[in-house]
C-alpha cells in the first residue's frame, strides 16, 4: 500500500464508471418499483461487484482519497461501500480508514457519520447522527431510532448536517415523488430485515 497520493486518473475513471452503473441500475429497478421490494438480486449483484473491487483498490492505495482520485472518484468510493450493504467485514473495514481519512482532512467528515449510522442500523443499534431512515409503524418515513436523541443536531452540526427535522421534511417530500410505498405489514417487514441481517452477518 502507498504512502502518498499521487494522482491517478486511470483509477478515478474506474470508481466515476461504477458509481454510473449503480445509479443506471438503481433508477431502472426504482422506475417499476422492483427496487422497493426487498433488497433486489440484480442490485446486490452491482454492489457485490463493486465492493469487491473497491477492498482490491484499498489493499493495493489504501483509502481513496480527493488527492488520489479527485473528489468525485472520492465519492464514488463512499458510495460503493455504503451501497455494499451486504459485506459487513467491508462496510466496518472501510469505516475506521474514513475515520482516520476525515481526522486528517481528506474526506468530508459526513460520510464517516452516514456509514456510521448505516453499520449501527444494521446491527440492530441505535444511530449516531439520524441519517438513517426507514418506514414506521405509522407509515411515514421516519428516522430509526438515535442515541442520545435530544442532542442529534449537535453532533449533525459538527458534521456538517442540517437539522433533523429539516433533514426529514426533505427525505419525506422525495419518498412522496417516488414509487416507493410504506410496507402493507410493517411488522413482516421488520421480521424479514432482522432475518436478512443475521444471514450476512450483521447480527448474531
């Protein structure tokens, strides 16, 4: 693994090419709503692909930082391992080298806070900075529960983030243009996600 960053375009080019196929077969599976119903085989095959690659990238550059790959291929990279919602080694991997990577500057502190919500939802833990949301018993989308919830928009500000409730309004006013739906049985649904996290080795 280097020790600098030296920029390489070639790499760059390779994160921004998966990060399109993600977001081409993310909106052909959501334009019929197959997207919504569970985690759909054709989209974790993408983001099995990806992540794959992406731990190859890591063990050979480390990290991919803004000076490596620029700062969309930075993002690409965020985005690839916080779609790889089915690798939890890669998913907790990569989280400890985007804490170092924001101490130091080189990436936004709010994926660390994004990736850090999405691990702790998975493994059946309350969040951090209420970034993850997901339909509640009452059928609105609504943020899973948070640690210390009375002081989330302190640790969102020192991220980086907008305030709860404004963060809500927006993700609620997006749902409401998509296909997606609330689940006809919510608590089928939860069954089936804590089933899903136990089977790739989220939760015990």
């Amino acid at each position: 693994m280097t020790s600098t960053h030296v920029y390489n375009p070639t790499l760059r080019a390779e994160l921004l090419r998966m990060r399109a196929e993600d977001e081409r077969v993310r909106e052909e599976l959501a334009s019929d709503g197959q997207l919504y119903e569970g985690y759909h085989p054709r989209m974790a095959e993408v983001h099995q692909k990806h992540g794959a690659r992406l731990a190859e990238i890591i063990d050979e550059h480390g990290w991919p930082v803004k000076p490596l790959v620029g700062e969309d291929g930075a993002e690409a990279a965020w985005l690839i391992v916080q779609h790889d919602i089915g690798n939890p080694p890669l998913q907790r991997r990569c989280l400890k080298l985007i804490e170092a990577a924001v101490r130091k500057g080189e990436v936004p502190a709010e994926q660390m806070a994004l990736l850090t919500d999405r691990i702790r939802v998975f493994e059946g833990r309350p969040q951090v900075y209420g970034t993850s949301f997901d339909w509640d018993e009452q059928g609105e989308m609504s943020p899973c529960e948070i640690e210390d919830a009375g002081n989330v928009d302190e640790r969102r500000r020192s991220v980086g983030l907008s305030p709860l409730a404004e963060n809500t309004r927006r993700q609620r006013e997006a749902i409401a243009q998509s296909n997606e739906r609330a689940p006809a049985d919510w608590h089928a649904r939860q069954k089936e996600m804590g089933e899903w996290a136990r089977s790739v080795g989220w939760r015990d």
